[in-house]
DNA sequence: TAGATTGTTAATCGATTAACAATC
DNA sequence: TAGATTGTTAATCGATTAACAATC
C-alpha cells in the first residue's frame, strides 16, 4: 500500500516464522565455539530440509559459499539484522499482573535490544522487588506517556476485558506493535503490527494431539 | 505407527491450528445468545474464507445443515470434542516462577477441564497468597508424583538450562504432554506430545514485521 | 416450491522438495 | 584439479479457493 517498503517480492509468513527459530541455533552453535556449517548438517540439528533452510535464506541473498558452508557468525548476524534485532525498541508493558512481570523480566534479561520503558497497571503503585528499572504508572498516564517517549511496542497483559481498550488506547498514541497476550483478538488499523501468543489455542491444540494418542 | 489410532486419513497441522480459533469466537457468539450461523457470516467475523471454514469443518464430519448454516452450540461443543477438551487433564507445572505463577492461575481460572495437581520448584517452599489449591513441592518429588498421580501434562516454566532435565524427568516418569515455555527445543520420545509456546520466536517476528514498515 | 447454504469435487495457488549446474 | 556444497530452477506435493450439485 504504502511506497515506504523496498521489498521486492513479498516473503510468506512461514518463512519469517522459521528465521527467528534459525538464528536461536545458530546462536547454539556460537556460543559451541562452531566456525561454519553446512545447510545439511543445519538440517539434521533443526529438522528442516537442507534445501528449505538454502531455499529460505536465498530469499534474503546468497550468505553461503558453494564447497564450504555458512559461516555461523555471519549467517546468525545477518537473520539478526533481517529480523530488525539490530534496531532498538521501546517498549511498554500494559498490565503488570503475574504474566506482565514475567515478561518484563523476560524481556530486561534476553532481548537487549528491546527497552522497556515504562510499565503501566490500574493498580495505583505495585512496585516491583526484583524489577526496579521502570516504575509502575498508572493506566491514565498511558497515551500520554507513549506519545511523548515515542513509545514503539506495547506489550498487553491485561484481562481479556481490557484489552480492546487498552489497544485502542496505545494505537491512537502512535504505537507501532502490539505484543498480545490475551485471548481476545484485538481491532486495530492495518499499520500497527500485532503479534499474537494465544496461550489457549496452545493448550487446545496440545489437548488435540494428546487425547488423539490416547 | 501405533495400531491406536482410529483415525483414517491425518488431519494437517495447519487444520488443527485453527480449530481453537472457531471455537473461540463461536463461543463469543453463544455468550451473545445468537443461534445458528452461516459460514459466510463466520468468515467474515474469523477472517477466513466461507469455503475454508466448511472444509476445515467437514474433515470431522458435516455439522452444518444445508440452506440453514451451522447451530452454534452445537459446533462449539463438537469442535470442543473434537479437540479432547471434554476429557479431564491433570497438570504439574513445574518452575513457579512469575511465568509458572501466570499459567497456573490461567489455567485453574479459564480451563476447567484441566486440573492443576502439583506445582513443583527449585527453591523449598514459595506459598503462594492468590493460589492456595495446590502446595509447591520441591524438584525432588517430580518423577514420583508424576508417576503415582498418573498426570498427563507438565507446563515447564523453568529457566532454559533446566528445561531438558525436567523433560527427561517427566518423560520417564510417564508424563503424555509437554507444554514448553522455555526457549529451547526439547528432545523427547516421539509419544509424547510436546506443544511450545516459543516467546523469543514470537517477538523476533513482531520485529521484523516492525522494522519491515519503517 | 423457491431460496439458502451446506458438503464435496475440481481448479488454482503456493510452499516444499528434488535435482543439478555454478563455483568456491 | 577434484570434492563439496551452494544458489536456483524445475517437479512435486499439499493447502486454499472456487464452483456447483445436493438438500434442507
């Protein structure tokens, strides 16, 4: 829609889906202290086809080298920097219950790149032990705060209730991702990224396999 | 493998995926008192096309009636049997941390049919204010009430560099399923059925989904 | 009966796998 | 140079969509 984009093709969701799971083995075998690695060998650790891992990554370029391999410092950089992981985001967290500090926590002790920069609950002022960084604000102070700091994702771990709102919210702020945690699936304009972790469709899903084994 | 299964021909993953998703929104249409549906209007209501959903739905059997659509309570109860969620789970969560707090507290407040029967961690004893149902036993009881309880279900929510040994744990102890919050993958024994829920995955998708619009 | 909408087959589309020429 | 392994095209497979006959 927009003219923004430099993207030639459009690459399907499935292989956006593989790359993060890629570069967390590649990860693996860096801190193994592996130098290079073949798209067959890859194959064998993540159990995808060779050549789906080669097809995959062709579609971003050429990162291997015929009669050698991939290099893993590389390759792993290069997924990093396809998936936007050397950019920083801000970030905050709506809904600082017991799933909302774990992924404060979560996400202060993994993902460097991400900041949390504001934490937001209806509860006047729960302050956290363990996680002092960010105070906790109350929800009235939510779209101001996020239009002003430029805020880029919001992570939602409120009731399911709230969480129209909430999104609503942050959205007319100027926020450009949604973290979603609820069970609802959020209304939000076309521009905003949403990016959903659907614990119950997870746990239905697994009942399916379980109960069909049974 | 297994002479078990009744099943006659193996229904895709892709399939599987969305038949919580049906069920969730044709739960939101019971609460709202409405009756029958047409696949036309649950296509638009879910997003998917009219045609996917009567072909997902008639992998299982034709729920629907011609000219008229498809009874809501119906549908939502066989898509509820269809996915085992009439079967009763017992669940360990093993790993009370913040996030092992967050999904015993889903759990014990949004899905009846699985039962929380332990809750096991490191550290000696954390009581818990909000969740009184079960007591916290240490790591060292696992295997053996795993065993003697016959639970079917371990939610690993500990740190990454013991989600494998907690896997062997339960696995040998007899545990059927696997619901894996930890950003590893985990080897286990082809029965058991293992469902991640891969956080680190999930936010490196919204990222790139991000950075792609800048 | 006429209208609506399913169940199901056929057509299309896209994603995965196989094969191999290019090349390090 | 010979061997290995990529990048890439072609073949296959599977999933989605379209179409329509069956039927409520």
């Amino acid at each position: 829609m927009s003219a923004g984009s430099t993207k030639e093709k459009q690459i399907s969701k499935a292989v956006i889906k593989r790359l993060p799971r890629y570069r967390r083995y590649l990860g693996e075998l860096q801190k193994r202290g592996i130098e290079k690695i073949s798209s067959k060998d890859l194959s064998e650790l993540i159990g995808y086809t060779a050549s789906q891992i080669r097809q995959d990554l062709n579609n971003f370029g050429g990162f291997g080298q015929q009669g050698y391999g991939y290099s893993v410092n590389y390759l792993y950089d290069e997924i990093g920097s396809i998936l936007g992981l050397d950019k920083e985001y801000k970030i905050v967290i709506v809904g600082y219950g017991r799933l909302g500090q774990a992924m404060a926590s979560y996400i202060s002790n993994n993902e460097s790149n991400f900041k949390i920069v504001g934490i937001f609950d209806v509860r006047q002022i729960i302050q956290d032990v363990e996680f002092k960084d960010a105070q906790v604000m109350t929800c009235a102070n939510l779209a101001g705060f996020v239009k002003h700091e430029n805020v880029d994702i919001a992570v939602i771990t409120v009731p399911a209730e709230k969480a129209q709102i909430v999104a609503d919210t942050v959205s007319e702020a100027g926020i450009k991702g949604v973290w979603n945690f609820t069970t609802v699936d959020l209304d939000l304009p076309e521009d905003v990224v949403v990016e959903n972790v659907h614990i119950s469709d997870s746990l239905h899903a697994l009942a399916y396999y379980m109960h069909d084994e049974l």
